[in-house]
C-alpha cells in the first residue's frame, strides 16, 4: 500500500511538472517585461518612457501574464497530455474543450440558481469564492480544478480511447470521441458539482492556509527542508507548487481581478510599483539554488584529492553556474545524495533554515536566478526589498556551506567528487554489512555519474540511432518498456522487468546517472532530455 501511494504520489508530481517547464521560461520573459515597464526604472533610465519601448514592455508582460493568470488551463491541459499512454495530442485537445465546458457549466448553474456574487466596487470578487476565468464569472478553483480535471481526462481518456462501436450511427463515437464524449458529462458534472462542493472546501483551504501561518517560523522550515529534501523522489513539486501557484501562498485584488499565488503577487506588486506582500516568502525557495550551490561546489573542490582539484573544478564549477543561472541543481544533487546521504540531510536543513533568516530579518526581494535576482532588486529598490541584507545572508549561506560541509566530508571521510580514490585507501578493512553494501551500491550509482561527466566542456553528443538503440537496449529491449516521460532533466522510463535493465549499455551514452526505484528508471541527460525522449518514443 506504501508503494503504490509513492508511486502515485510520483506520477501526479510528474503530470504536474510538464506546464511548469513553461513557466521557468514564461518567468524570464515577465521579468524583461516587468523591468521595461517599472515607473521606477522609468525614472531612472527616462528612455524607457519612449512610446515605443514602453509599448514593447507592456506587450511583452501582458502577453506573458495571459497565461499566468490562466494557469488552470494550462494545468488541465499539461496534465491529460502527460498521463495520455499514447496520442497525447488527442488527450490535449479533449482536455481543452472539457475545460471550457467545465467553465461554462459553473457559469450557468451560478447563473440560474441565482448564485451570481456581486463584485465589490473596490475588490471585486475578492472574498467571495467566485472569479472571472476566460470572461466567465465562475466558482474559484484556481489552479486545483484545472488539476482534478486534468487527472480526470488523462484516467478517462486511458481507459476509453480504445473503445470501438460498430452501429451506422453509434459509430462515430468509437475511439477518441467517445472519450470526449464521457468527458463533455465529466465535465458538466463537475462545473455544477463546484458550485455546492468547493464552497466549504475553500473554508478547509482558508484555514489550512491559516494553519500554516499559524506555525510561524517553523513551518517556513520545514517548507524550505522537504522542497530539497523530496528532490531525489521527484515528489517535492508537490511541497512548493499549491503555495506558489494558488491562494495557498497569496492572493491579491487589482480592480475586479483577483490574482492568486505568491509567484503571480509577486510579478504584480514588482509590475505596480507595490510594496511586497509576506506571501513573498514563499518564493524563497530559489535562495538556496541561486547561492548556496558556490558554497556546496567550494567544499567539493577544497576536499578533492590535490590531483583531482583542477579536474573536479572543471566539472562541478559549470553545474554551479546552471543552478545559480538557470534554478537546475539535479546534476549536482545527484553527485551527493546518494553517496553522502548525511550531507543530503544537512543541506536540507541549511536551505530551511536560511528561508527562516530571510524572513527574520525583513527581507522582500528576489531570491531565484542570479541575473534576474539582482535586476529585479535594483529595479524595485531598497525600501521594497531589503536587498542588500539578502545579499549579506546569501555570502553567510555560501560561507555555511563550505564550512560545515568541509567538516563533514573530512570528519566522516565522505565519498564526494573527487575524492574516490582517496577514500578507498583510508578505508579500514572490515566485513561488509548489509548497510555497507547499500551504501556501496549507491555510491558505485554516483561514480557512474561522475565519470559521465569526466571531460569538462564535452559537447552533448548528436541523437544517433546508435545512441538511441543504446537507451532502448539498456533499458531491456522494446518489449520491456511500458511508458517513457521526462522532466526538467530526468528521461524518466517505467519498465516491466527492472532485472532486465543494463547500466553498462545505458552508460554508453552520456548521461550524469541513473536512479533506480523498482520498475521506474531515471536517467540524468540535462537540458537535452526533451529532445531525447521524442527520438526515443519516435525509435519505439
């Protein structure tokens, strides 16, 4: 029962992360049309007052807010596509004409039961539980009822896409449509199921959301600690998106629209010159990957073998560059997580623990992405921000980490890049327990990842079909595998038989490693892993 919850767990982490590998990018873009629409930069760069360069600016951060604040679509979409075993275009196109029916069913089940909330001439429809949604005044699920219905289309679609009729009439609903079909009823049910059933669940959400205030310090803590904790299992999407992406982290009334999620207040207050809001904190989860990685990757070098400083320099230095730069850190989670798990406990702790400094000492600014980090601070200035203790804490962490990690690695002879050989030799001679011959599995894990990223600077390699054959072969020949998905990094494979699996023929390509959880493999590609998975799904 245990495992099957993981697993399920796992897979709506998975389905939830495909629309949010837009929103990394949609993010870049907001930022570029925040800072070219700032009346405070205006003032101090008055060129940006030109007509035209503000016009630019406001197409550029309107046109990406659209899908901001649509987010729930994207969600339901994002989600049937992913858990769609095949033609994942049809499950898109079925989850899309489901939503909109969702929508209007709510609509006209509010309309003519007289439900209707009239907007308040200052907020809106703030506090009311309702909110305009593609111009319809419908119950606020927010992203939750792009969520349920996205997970409901995937699961329908799966089970019905197959079915086949064969009367001169009832013919037509064979296949894919009769998936719609039961989806244009799923649907309808559940837009006039939200206006009865969603009400009291807001007010388990109000005071889940007063809970959690409620706990202070500790519960930011523990927020920070399980969002680096869970990165190994994939599962720590689910800690940090309802807070980011839902009235969960914060919510904000402009005229009669109400914006919810502490990363859409966020790109709000930053766009109207508004002081930032405490829901901010939330955000605080890029801290860690934005700066505490220098201080991870300084400790690695420091305490590699003298001969191995240059080569490991070479390697990690690149990967602290992409966390800080880009928000990726699985390429150097997985150098360690495995190898040295205590060092895994301990940087859990250090992230958590610096979200509590953040908020302790009164800082509002941006925390994720160098570049965008430093440019949005500047642009919305001291007062707003506090950027300049941020930035002191961000030093502290790097220091932190260098120190506390050093001590660990040398203390514990920990098995870190770099220092393989070195511990191989202090190693006393004992009998190997079964926790010895875990721990050794698991590093041997590592050491594959390591060596797959031994040539610093190697061009990712060309999708050959000999490459690709190597994947497929690795992973126990076609037959053996049952789906293939990818995340931000990760080509993720569920198999039939995990004895099956090759890691010798899988390491023929270059991969930064593979983690293994009964029948589902995760093999590390980086950024090209998207690219990867179509040639590999095009190749099956």
């Amino acid at each position: 029962m245990k495992q099957k919850i993981t697993n399920a767990l796992e897979k709506f982490s998975k389905a939830m992360l495909s629309p949010l590998t837009y929103i990394a990018a949609a993010g870049m873009i907001l930022v570029l049309g925040a800072v070219l629409t700032s009346s405070e930069l205006q003032k101090l760069i008055p060129v940006l007052t030109d007509p035209v360069i503000s016009l630019i600016g406001k197409l550029i951060y309107e046109g990406v807010m659209i899908i901001i604040n649509n987010l729930s679509v994207f969600f339901c979409v994002g989600i049937a596509a992913v858990m769609a075993k095949k033609d994942k275009h049809q499950a898109s196109m079925i989850a899309l004409m489901s939503y909109l029916i969702f929508l209007k069913s709510s609509n006209v089940t509010l309309t003519q039961m007289g439900m209707l909330a009239a907007p308040d001439p200052l907020v809106g429809l703030y506090g009311t539980g309702q909110a305009n949604t593609l111009g319809m005044q419908v119950m606020d699920m927010s992203v939750f009822g792009g969520i349920i219905l996205g997970l409901l289309c995937g699961g329908v679609y799966n089970r019905t896409r197959d079915k086949r009729f064969k009367g001169y009439v009832t013919q037509i609903f064979s296949g894919v449509r009769w998936s719609f079909t039961i989806m244009v009823f799923v649907a309808i049910l559940m837009g006039v199921a939200s206006c009865y059933v969603w009400p009291p669940v807001q007010g388990v959400i109000d005071s889940l959301t007063g809970l959690i205030k409620e706990s202070g310090n500790f519960g930011l803590f523990l927020y920070g600690f399980l969002e680096r904790f869970l990165i190994p299992t994939g599962l720590h999407h689910l800690v940090y998106t309802p807070f980011q992406f839902s009235a969960l982290g914060n919510s904000l009334t402009v005229g009669e629209t109400t914006y919810a999620g502490s990363y859409i207040v966020m790109m709000i207050e930053l766009q109207a010159g508004m002081p930032f809001s405490e829901g901010i904190v939330w955000m605080y989860t890029g801290f860690t990957k934005t700066f505490g990685y220098f201080g991870i990757v300084a400790a690695f070098i420091f305490c590699a073998r003298k001969e191995n400083r240059a080569k490991t320099a070479a390697t990690l230095i690149p990967l602290a560059l992409t966390a800080s730069l880009a928000s990726i850190t699985e390429p150097i989670d997985f150098l360690f997580c495995f190898a040295a798990p205590l060092l895994w406990v301990v940087h859990a702790c250090i992230a958590g623990l610096f979200i509590v400094l953040l908020n302790v000492f009164g800082v509002t600014g941006f925390t994720t992405n160098l570049m965008g980090s430093v440019l949005m601070n500047l642009t919305a200035g001291v007062e707003r921000t506090n950027y300049p203790v941020l930035y002191l804490l961000a030093l502290i962490e790097i220091v932190v980490y260098f120190l506390v990690f050093t001590f660990l690695i040398r203390k514990f002879n920990l098995k870190t890049p770099g220092r393989e050989a070195d511990a191989v030799e202090e190693a006393p001679e004992k009998p190997a327990s079964t926790a010895d011959k875990a721990d050794k599995a698991d590093h041997q894990e590592v050491k594959t990842e390591n060596k797959s990223q031994s040539a610093p600077g190697k061009k990712q390699a060309a999708l050959t079909t000999e490459l690709l054959q190597c994947i497929i072969e690795g992973l126990g020949g076609k037959d053996n595998i049952n789906t293939v998905d990818n995340c931000f990094t990760r080509l993720r494979v569920n198999v039939k038989d995990a004895s099956l699996v090759k890691d010798d023929i899988i390491n023929k390509t270059p991969n930064s490693g593979i983690v293994k959880k009964d029948t589902d493999i995760q093999i590390i590609y980086g950024l090209q892993v998207p690219e990867i998975k179509k040639a590999v799904e095009e190749l099956l």
